[in-house]
C-alpha cells in the first residue's frame, strides 16, 4: 500500500482529498498523516503535499461556492440527505458561520460535516469571492500542514504501524474495508432512527396556506436558521431559531395549534 502512494502518491492525495471535500465519506486524515511520513523519508516532496492537497481543496471548495451562490437552500438541502450526521445535519454548521462568520472557514476542515457546507454558506451569506479564497485557502493550508506535519513528527511509530499492517498483508485491506463499512453503516443506523423520531404529524405547505386563509387560529413558529429564513417564509410567522427556543418559548401562544416551519 505504501509502494503505491509512493508510485501514485500525488495523485491519490489529491482526488481522494476531493472526493473528501465534496461530501463522500472518505477520511483523509490518514492519507495525509502517510504522506507526512513519507515526507520526512524523502519519497514524497513536502511541497508537492501541500500543493496538490490545497488544489484538490479549493476546486471542490469553489464548486460548492458557485453552487451556494446559484443554488442556495437547495444545496444545502442536498447536503442534508447525503450527510452521514444525522443528528445535527448542517444546523450546527450554519449556527457556527451565523457566529464566527468567515473566520469559521479557518477550521472548518477539522469539524466533521462542517468542511461541506461552509462554502455554500459563505455564498449565501454574501462573502465576496476574494475573501472566501483567502480564508479558505488559509484554512485549507492550516489543515493540510498540521495533519501532514503530525505524520512527519511521528513517522517512526507510524512505520511500526506500517511494518505490522504489511505482515498481516491482505487481511489488513480486508480490515480497513470493513472497518470503513461498519462506520457508515452505523452512521446510516443512526440515521433511519434519527428520521423516525421525525416521523411526527405533517402538513404540506398548500395545506397551511388553506389554514391560514381559512382564518383558523394557528400560530406558525419559524425555527429554522437566519440563512435559511431570508430565502422563504410564512407571513406573520414567529420567528424563533432552535437555539432560542428554550429561552424564548415562553413567546408562544399556548391556546392554539403550533406548526413548527422546520429545515
């Protein structure tokens, strides 16, 4: 395995790293930590690293950005079917951007989940394209370096791990494939139990607009996140994020049907 990131190493750094940042759940952390060791043997040029790392990084970032500045919600929607995290989605991700802003592009790489939308929720957010290649580049650049360095500081024991996975040979491939499908599997587990607590009473929206013209009293509680709720709202909708909601609930009206306006 080594020999072949050895023969092939830039190459599969660099798309693994894209396929990383384009939503697939394919750690790169161990891939860069290899490369790093490697490195400091000599067989790997530190610079190439980071080069070929940072570019497979910025054209998956920019892609997302385009798509943010184009698509809005709906890429963010997409995100949130794909996305492995179930419990959180991507609120945790637009609650960070909402309060750190494009600062939050510096260690988005190292959050899980967060390295997939924090670009589309900086073109929904109004960045400008040159700020958002700085920062992202900055952050990109912190990333690679760190998790690439960490290889190089501790190559020896990563070659005792190296020695003892090339005795195991292909049990070692077999190994590292099943432990990658437990995880997603888990993840998916996690995921069917997450929805089916979702599987509460819906109304569509042509639904809440009979109500509403109707005149029946509903109060219609907006939850989702500010990015969110600048592209579509209900008229008159009281509008409480989900972080405020233990702090605010006191707002809502008691003496009538609640209809919750959720991502």
């Amino acid at each position: 395995m080594l020999d072949f990131i050895v023969r092939h190493g830039y190459a599969v750094l660099f798309f693994w790293v894209l396929a990383e940042q384009g939503a697939l759940p394919l750690p790169s952390i161990p891939l860069l930590l290899a490369c790093g060791a490697l490195a400091k043997d000599g067989r790997l040029s530190p610079h190439l690293i980071v080069f070929y790392g940072l570019a497979a990084c910025l054209i998956s970032d920019n892609v997302w950005f385009q798509l943010g500045r184009h698509r809005g919600t709906k890429v963010l929607r997409f995100i949130c079917r794909v996305s492995l995290e179930p419990d959180s989605c991507v609120r945790r991700t637009e609650t960070a951007f909402l309060r750190y802003g494009i600062r939050s592009l510096l260690v988005s790489k190292f959050v899980p989940g967060l390295n997939s939308v924090s670009a589309p929720l900086a073109a929904m957010s109004g960045v400008s394209l040159g700020r958002f290649l700085l920062f992202d580049t900055l952050g990109a650049f912190i990333w690679i370096v760190c998790y690439a360095g960490l290889g190089y500081i501790f190559s020896d024991q990563l070659d005792i791990v190296g020695d003892y996975a090339e005795r195991m040979g292909a049990r070692m491939v077999v190994l590292a494939v099943a432990l990658l499908a437990a995880w997603i599997a888990w993840k998916f587990a996690q995921r069917r139990r997450f929805l089916k607590k979702l599987a509460v009473a819906r109304i569509t929206a042509t639904e809440l607009r009979q109500k509403l013209e109707a005149g029946e009293q509903i109060v219609v509680v907006d939850v989702r996140t500010a990015v969110e709720s600048e592209v579509d709202s209900v008229p008159g909708a009281l509008r409480i994020p989900l972080e405020d909601l233990e702090t605010r609930h006191l707002d809502i009206p008691r003496d009538r049907d609640i209809i919750l306006f959720c991502s």
